[in-house]
C-alpha cells in the first residue's frame, strides 16, 4: 500500500434517534436558562438540517416553557449567498429564508446547525442575519462539534463534542430531510 492509498472504513454511528432526541431537551433547556426564560428568543435554522433541528428545539421550549408558540419562534436563515466558497461548491439552490413574524430586531437569536466544523458557515449566517436586521445577542447551538475550526468561532450550545480526523466526515440524518427516514449521527472515513 502507498502512501496515496486509502482503506475505507465502515461508518459508525455516534449517536442514535434516543441520544439526539436527549441532546436537544438538554440544549433548549440550556437555552432557556441562558436567556432567562423565553423573552424576545428567535431560533433561526441553517437549511439544510439546521432547520428541522431549530423547529424541534422549539417544540421543547415550548413544552418547557408553556404559552410559547413554537412556530412563532422559529426561522429558516439561508447562507448560500453569504459563503465565501461558492466558486469551489457544486452548485446548489438557494432556501427561502423565513423570518419569525416577529422579526430579529433586538431579539436573542439563537443561530442552530447540525455540524459545526471549520467556522465558515456560521460567518456566513452572521453576515446574511445582519441583512435582516439587528438582533440584541447572537448564539449558536450545534448538534455537532467536530472541531477543525478555521475562524475563531464556538457554539454556545452544543449537543456532543465530537473529536474527529479531517479525513473523516460527520454525516447526520433527519427524518425531516434524509433517506431513508431515521434520525442519526455517524461517522465515515478512510484509514
């Protein structure tokens, strides 16, 4: 074997639909604790899975919190104009951003994504929320951190810390947006 070639190696999986469920009710609690409560709180998802992770973090907040609308609280923030690799990325459609009816401004607005890696998504998020407006504090809840930061950017809330090698790739799936169907964290790489 060279040094060029690689040995696939079976993924694994990190976390089960149970843990992931278990990971969001301990991150809206801890978001609800930071904010002291659900006042003036915006969740805004990153398409693709950070959305459908925003609604259901919501739904827990709202369980939590009773008098909270779920839907109310929650948005959809499309970075695709905002990343800094567009030249290097295939090609891919924007998402419609959808802000809560009662907007950003001067809210806590809790950024949510599935896989925080080099840092360069969530510049973009921030720089596509200043388009919308001026929130008063800005957070960032991840399902993942895998680590390899390129900017110097950390979440605030964070499901799993997952140490990985930067061959190795963090793949998780929803039953809102994958197939098939099942809610999961595995890792796939080579050796």
């Amino acid at each position: 074997m060279t040094g060029t070639d690689a040995v696939q190696v079976p993924s694994r999986t990190v976390l089960s639909s149970a843990d992931i469920d278990r990971a969001l009710t301990r991150i809206a609690h801890e978001i609800l604790e930071a904010n002291k409560g659900p006042e003036d709180l915006v969740l805004m998802g990153i398409p693709r899975r950070g959305y459908p992770l925003a609604q259901r973090l919501a739904a827990k907040i709202a369980a939590a919190a009773p008098g909270v609308d779920p839907a109310a609280i929650t948005g959809q923030l499309d970075v695709t104009m905002f990343r800094d690799d567009l030249s290097r990325r295939p090609t891919r459609p924007p998402y419609a951003t959808r802000e809560p009816v009662s907007g950003i401004d001067d809210k806590v607005v809790v950024l949510v994504d599935d896989v925080l890696f080099s840092g360069r998504t969530i510049r973009a998020a921030l720089d596509a929320l200043v388009d919308l407006g001026r929130p008063r504090i800005v957070r960032l809840a991840v399902l993942v951190d895998r680590g390899h930061r390129e900017l110097p950017i950390r979440a605030d809330h964070v499901g799993k810390n997952l140490p990985t090698a930067s061959r190795e790739q963090v793949r998780v799936r929803l039953v809102e947006s994958d197939h098939p169907a099942v809610d999961e964290v595995v890792i796939e790489g080579t050796a």
